[in-house]
C-alpha cells in the first residue's frame, strides 16, 4: 500500500476526529481511506473512445453541408428565403 503525507486544514482535522469519536469510522486511518475513495470515486468519468476526439470538427462540418445545386426538388426559379 502506498503512504502519503498530507498536510489538513484544522477544520478538515477536526471534522475527521468527530467522525471517529461518533462512530462513523473504525479510526482516523480508515476514514481517510474511505473519505479519499470516495471523493476520487466522484470523479470516475467514464473515457470516450478516442476516434471521436480525433475526428477534425472542421472538416466534418463542411462534409456535413450540401450544395443547393444538387440537391433535388423544386425547379421553380423563385428565390426562397
């Protein structure tokens, strides 16, 4: 298991202690354990596939258009707004 060191706020410190003395956690090392695996489990966003984020945007917006001139329809010559 990998040990770190972090330097808390009292605030932060106090907060952890109270959990502990009311019984929320078994200790002061487990509630950080479990506090942590919390907070980075909010964060746990899934990944997109990489070849939607490597698509030019650019470009497939401009392959996305059409050319009034192909397109089939009306052959009226009146201009439409």
């Amino acid at each position: 298991m990998a040990q770190i060191e972090v330097d808390l706020p009292d605030r932060i410190t106090g907060e952890l202690n109270r959990l502990v003395e009311s019984g929320e956690f078994l200790n002061r090392e487990r509630a950080v354990e479990d506090l942590l695996q919390r907070g980075v489990s909010a964060y746990d966003i899934e990944e997109e596939p990489t070849e939607e984020m490597d698509s030019d945007l650019f470009t497939q917006t401009v392959e996305d258009q059409q050319d009034p001139a192909m397109q089939e329809g009306g052959s009226d010559d009146e201009p439409t707004f």
